[in-house]
C-alpha cells in the first residue's frame, strides 16, 4: 500500500492510516491532556508522515513509526508550552457523564461501585500524569498502548535497557503513590498489577 501512495495513489493513505487513528491521539492526549491539542498534535503527526512516507524504511512496523512522530510531536507543543495543561477533576465528571448518558447504562450497575471505579481511574490518571515525561512515555507505550519492548526502545530511540529501566521506574513511581490511596480504599482495587 505504501508504495502504491509513493507511486501517486494518494488517496490510499487515508486506509493506511485509518487503523492508527486510535492510538495517535490517545498517545497525543496522553502527554498533552487537552483534547484540542491531542487532535492538533494527531493530525500534524499524519501530515508529516505522509510528507516524510517515502523517508519510512519497512525496518519496522509502519504504527511503531507513526507513533514515534506522534511522541515527537506532541513533545514538541509540550516545549512550546513549558507547562503542562491538566484537566480539572470537575472536567472529567462532566465529560464523562455526557460520554455514558444514564439511559444508556446498564440498570444493574451498583452506584457505589461505578463511584469507586471513577474514583480508581481518576487516581490512576493523575498519578500517571504527574509522572515525568520520560517515564509517562514508556509506560503509555508499554502498559496502555502495549507495544512490545523493542518497538517501544525504536519508538522511542532508545536501547531496549534504557526501556526496561525506565518501565521500571515509572511502575515504582506510580506503586510508591497509588498504593497509600488503595489501600485506604477497598481491597478490589488491587485489580493493578504493578502494585
């Protein structure tokens, strides 16, 4: 497919990159934690992988490239910025409760426990946004987008070491902080395997 885009079939790149859009702007957001940035970001890193398309060598999986653009960009906004926006908590009540409509939820769900997950994932969330950068990348490409360890060390431009080194610490970062919280709180929260 990359060839016939090359070759002049343009308009092929769109089922080219139409699996990834996913993974683009959840990685794009993951680092910028706005929405409007995240797209911003997402959509500049498919522009300059078409631009740059004929410089990708098949050396490696096309998502693990496109990925590496979309860190590269969403790097670089977060140098233009110098601070990093975070999300209200109210935000995210907010936006999450116009993504799940009460009529669309499951009647049998018990209030308490959807409270408690919401609860989980907005501690997961900010622990996770708190972490430094480089530690947040490799754990977003390792634990959430679930790239192996060498596509996450080429993705990055790292040796596979510096991967397991910095998962390492990012685990530890985020088991030092959470686990003082879940352990005030129910025992079904250890459902976090790192902890």
């Amino acid at each position: 497919m990359i060839a016939s885009i090359l070759s002049g079939n343009t308009q092929e790149f769109h089922s080219l990159i139409r699996p990834y859009e996913r993974s683009v702007f959840s990685m794009a957001l993951s680092l910028l934690q706005n929405e409007a940035d995240a797209e911003d970001a997402a959509q500049d890193a498919f522009l300059k992988a078409f631009r740059n398309l004929k410089a990708f060598r098949a050396e490696s999986k096309f998502s693990t490239w496109l990925i590496s653009i979309t860190l590269n960009e969403a790097r670089s906004r977060l140098r233009k910025k110098k601070t990093m926006k975070v999300q209200s908590i109210e935000e995210q009540q907010e936006e999450h409760n116009h993504a799940s409509p009460a009529l669309l939820r499951d009647w049998r769900e018990i209030p308490s426990e959807a409270l408690e997950r919401q609860e989980v994932k907005l501690i997961l969330q900010q622990a996770i946004t708190d972490l430094p950068l480089i530690y947040r990348e490799i754990f977003l490409l390792r634990d959430v987008e679930e790239l192996s360890v060498n596509e996450s060390a080429e993705t990055l431009g790292i040796s596979v070491a510096s991967v397991k080194v910095r998962l390492h610490r990012a685990r530890m970062m985020l088991q030092k902080k959470l686990a003082p919280q879940l352990k005030q709180t129910s025992p079904k929260r250890r459902w976090l395997p790192w902890l």
